[in-house]
C-alpha cells in the first residue's frame, strides 16, 4: 500500500512497520490491504455525499455513507419487525380458522355492518 505524501506528517519514513503505523492511523480501519471495499456511486450520489460533507454535518466521505448504511440497517431491521408481527398475526388467524373460529361473510354484509356502525345513534 503506497501513502501519499502529506496523508500524515510521518508519512516521510521508508520503513514498512512506520508506513503500516501511519496507515492505520491515517484510514483508522476505513480501508486496509487484506479487507480493501471500494464502492462505486452514481453521479447523483457522488453530488449528494459531497453536498452532505460541504454543509459541514460531516467530516468526510466515509461518515456519509457509514451513516446511510446505519440507517438502512435500522430501516430493515424495522421492515422484519413488521413483517414478523404480521406473520404472527396471520398464523393467529389460521390457529382460529383450524379451530373453526370463523364466520362466513360476503363483501355486502360487511359494507352492511360498517353502513350501521355509522349511522347516528337515536
């Protein structure tokens, strides 16, 4: 892994165990030789993260996308939740229907009875 002059001020030395020092140090685990991710982006996200860094809520790059990732995360964790109590709820449903806990209704009773709930009362 090559440094670029000016990374860090140590990045002057030659020795490969200072040069791994000051990667580390630079990248702080962003990126390393034996885990590299390199992500391409459309323009439209590449105008998008570098507005997000130019407004100051970010410092670079990486925090935009780490935080769009967190984000997503958290938006499919919540999707499964969802997903699981409506799981949970259908097999309630079918529990009820194997124990024959059901009625018989046709679209016009159910209009029926939703008509009488509005109606005013006396």
């Amino acid at each position: 892994m090559k440094i670029a002059r000016g990374t860090c001020p140590e990045s002057r030395s030659d020795t490969r165990d200072v040069q791994t020092r000051i990667v580390k140090a630079c990248t702080m685990g962003v990126e390393t030789e034996e885990h590299p991710m390199h992500v391409s982006l459309t323009d439209r996200l590449n105008d998008y993260v570098r507005e997000k860094v130019a407004s100051g809520l970010y410092n670079n790059a990486s925090e935009v996308v780490r935080e769009a990732l967190r984000r997503q995360i958290e938006q499919e964790m919540s999707e499964e939740a969802r997903l699981a109590r409506l799981r949970e709820a259908i097999d309630i449903g079918w529990e009820q229907a194997e124990r024959g806990e059901v009625s018989e209704l046709n679209i016009k009773d159910i209009l029926r009875e939703l008509d009488a709930e509005q109606e005013p009362v006396g």
